[in-house]
C-alpha cells in the first residue's frame, strides 16, 4: 500500500468534506482502513508544502502525484470520488 498525503486547512469546509469522505470511505471498504494517510495542516508546515504544486485544498498526493485536487464550490460527492480515487491507487 502506498501512503495518501493530504494538504489541508482546518477551517475550510471543502477539507471537512474530505474528512466526513474519508471516514464513510473507511468505513464502506475495511480495506481502506490500512491505507496512512498523511495530513498536512498548511499553515503548520510552510517547509512541507513549498515542494507540492497545488493551489487549492484539500489536495491529495501519493508521493510527487497529484491525485485531486478541490476547487471552490465543489460539491460533496465530487470530493468524495476524489478521495475514493486516491484510496483505490493506494491500494493498487
């Protein structure tokens, strides 16, 4: 399994909406549950991520891969799909 990072900012809806993503996820596929998933607080870690090329969060990598990235008014099921992708290359 290959480890999911994930750029977040704790007072944006669209990264809850990643979260509640995450957590259904998880709990719709057991196999998900193994799958590391790092969370990256933007404003904690500026050293982290000056070396990703993104522009909106929540944003999800695995390793230099760019596998979604939201945009504003982004609906729940679109982030959902986005996070559902970056679990089945996770485990892939």
């Amino acid at each position: 399994m290959k480890k999911i990072t994930m750029f977040h900012l704790y007072d944006c809806k669209y990264c809850d909406y990643a979260r509640q993503a995450i957590k259904e996820l998880t709990e719709e596929n057991p196999e998900y549950k193994g799958v590391e998933i790092d969370m990256i607080e933007e404003n904690e870690h500026p050293e982290i991520i000056e070396n990703y090329d993104y522009m909106a969060v929540p944003t999800l990598f695995i390793g230099d891969e760019k596998i979604f990235e939201a945009a504003l008014f982004m609906p729940y099921e679109t982030i959902k799909e986005g996070v559902k992708l970056a679990f089945e290359k996770a485990v892939d």
